[in-house]
C-alpha cells in the first residue's frame, strides 16, 4: 500500500513481538503520525495489521 504523504508528514512505526502473521514472518505495525490542521496540533493512531522484515 502506498500513501501519497506531504513533505511535513512525520511517521514512526514500531513493531510488536507477539504477533503472529501466519506465514510470513513479521509483527503488528502501530503508526503514528501528527499533522496541524488550522495551527492546532493533531495527534492520530492508526494500528495496521502488517507485517515488517524486523527480526
């Protein structure tokens, strides 16, 4: 999946240990991400169930 993010878009991602992804070998993704929307700080959470090449 790709995502069409501007410049000033900050993202984290970490990876939890106990998750299963069946046949592929990964961990639960959790994204963060904040953005200003009329000069007010906005915090957003989004939780994805894919899976990293983090080991």
């Amino acid at each position: 999946m790709e995502l069409d993010l501007p410049s000033w878009y900050g993202l984290w991602c970490t990876c939890s240990v106990d998750f299963d992804c069946g046949l592929i070998d990964g961990h639960l993704i959790y994204i963060m991400y904040g953005w200003y929307d009329h000069g007010m700080l906005v915090y957003g959470l989004s939780l994805m169930y894919l899976c990293c090449n983090i080991v």
